[in-house]
C-alpha cells in the first residue's frame, strides 16, 4: 500500500494515477478482511475499487489524462504535509499495541458487546447490534450527513446545469459533460458491454437485497446493499446511456427516497417515544424487547 501510495504521488499520467488508486482500494480491503472487518471491506471494495474507479474513468474521458505541471515548486504544501504526518505519528505513540488483549477498549466496552449483543438484541452479528442500536445516535448523524450530502449534488446540479436533474430525463441548459452522455450510449451497440451487463444486473441487484435482508445475521450486516444496488443502476447508466437509466429510476423517486430513508429512521425514534420509551429505544417496539430490537434494526 505504501509504495502504491508513493507510485500515485510521482505519477503524471492520469490515468496510471486513477488505475493505482483502484489497486491501493483493492489492497486497503484485503487487510480489512485480515482484519475482520468484513462490513468495511466490502464497502472499500464497491465504493473505493469499484464505483470510485469508474467514476475517475469517466472524468478523464471529459478532461484529458495528463496532470499539468504546477507553476512552482510546492515545497509550502510539502513541508505543512510533513509536520502534519509526524504530529500523527507522534500521537501513534501513545496508543497501546496493536491487538493488545490489555488495552482499554478491550478490557470494557469490547465484553460488554461481545457478552451482551446476541441477549439483548437478538442479531448475532455484532457488528449490526452496535451500528444500528447500541450507536443508533450516531448512525443517525451519518444518515443526515449522506442526505445532506445528497442535496448539495442536487442543487449544484440543477445551478451548473439547469434541467440536469429535472424530471422527463431530457437534458437542457448548458453544454459540457452531459455531451458525454450522447457519446457513452454507443456503448450499447457493442453485443459484449450490452450482453455483460444484461447478465450481470439482475444478479447484482439480488445479491442487493440478499445482503439487504440477509445482513443482520451475516458478517458484513445490510449496510452495503444500497451501495451494491446504486452500483447495478450505474452499470446501467454506463452502458445504455443516462437517458435511459433516469426513465427506469426517475428523478422523483431518487429524491424522495433520499428524503424517506432518514425520516424512517427518525421516526423510529419517536415510535419508540409515543409506545413509552425513550428516542431510538427498540425495547418497547415488539412484545418483548428482543422482538422490539429485531423490528427497530430492520426498520
């Protein structure tokens, strides 16, 4: 990983640089599964190696795939970059070992999940328990921060490009990368991209919602079934055109389902404040506080 960082940092073929950023990802994932972190890596995999590859592609298909060459020599960024890794590395210093059985986190919080997770709440896999109730504040926040990272794509959109995210899916308002778009739907005249992704589409969006309905009691939990999903509509999009893609899923329903998945959340916290509880209390939600997490978490 470190020498793939360094080859990306000398790099000023564009191209080499978005390929080796794909690798680094595929890389970042593997420790992760060594590490157990299953959820994550699955994540980094779709996200990082996947999506984020093909998103890259794409933008040097528009812009050309040769940095320029900086006007000056940034020794400034280079010397502030510097101080910040050995302030890091200076706070490194006071962690406990790697995989220390001694260290703090594992002597209390680490039990009190691994010992009481599957009593209290029913989902074996721990990893779900925590992210979807124990940390349900937080996962919240996370939620807010996606959503309103959503709006912001969408208004800046609709400002840089009036019509591009309008309903009908026809383009209007400025030239510029939208253009790609007319020249991306060749891409299903060819009988192997179009074949491909006519086989492999159905079989993505199952696992989808496999990993979707399946996750509570399967290392990884449900969390990455919307990237997985988001992913097969991206597929879409590439091969047959964004025409194509936005009439099979329309702005209004994107939109309305960003919205609609925190609202769902947040309102699982009040349910649980009218039946008598306390905000993202899943205890009170079923006749019994097991059932009550299953239908908390699900939801």
């Amino acid at each position: 990983m470190a020498a793939t960082a360094l080859a990306i940092v000398v790099q000023r073929n564009l191209f080499s640089v978005v390929v080796l950023g794909g690798i680094y990802s595929f890389l970042m994932a593997t420790v992760l599964v060594a590490l157990d972190a299953v959820d994550v890596a699955m994540t980094e995999a779709s996200v990082g190696a996947g999506i984020s590859t093909v998103l890259l592609l794409g933008a040097l298909y528009l812009c050309g795939g040769m940095e320029a060459k900086p006007l000056h020599r940034p020794w400034w960024p280079l010397a502030v970059s510097l101080v910040i890794v050995g302030m890091l590395v200076y706070g490194t210093l006071g962690l406990p070992a790697f995989s220390d059985p001694a260290a703090t986190i594992h002597l209390h919080v680490v039990p009190r999940y691994l010992n009481d997770a599957l009593r209290e709440t029913g989902v074996p896999n721990v990893v779900t328990a925590v992210l979807a109730s124990y940390r349900g504040f937080d996962t919240l926040g996370e939620t807010t921060v996606v959503l309103t990272a959503g709006i912001g794509v969408i208004v800046l959109l609709r400002v840089i490009y009036p019509g591009a995210t309008g309903g009908g899916g026809e383009q209007r308002g400025a030239a510029g990368p939208l253009d790609a778009d007319r020249r991306g739907r060749r891409m299903q005249d060819l009988i192997v991209p179009r074949f491909t992704a006519k086989l492999l589409i159905p079989f993505i969006l199952l696992f989808a919602a496999y990993v979707q309905f399946h996750g509570d009691f399967s290392p990884g939990g449900g969390f990455q079934a919307g990237v997985i999903a988001a992913a097969a509509v991206i597929f879409y999009a590439l091969i047959f055109g964004l025409p194509a893609a936005r009439r099979l899923m329309p702005d209004g329903i994107v939109e309305t389902m960003i919205a609609l998945g925190v609202l769902i959340y947040a309102g699982v916290g009040f349910a649980g404040i009218v039946l008598g509880g306390n905000y993202l209390d899943y205890f009170v939600l079923g006749a019994d506080p097991v059932s009550g997490q299953h239908r908390g978490i699900f939801w």
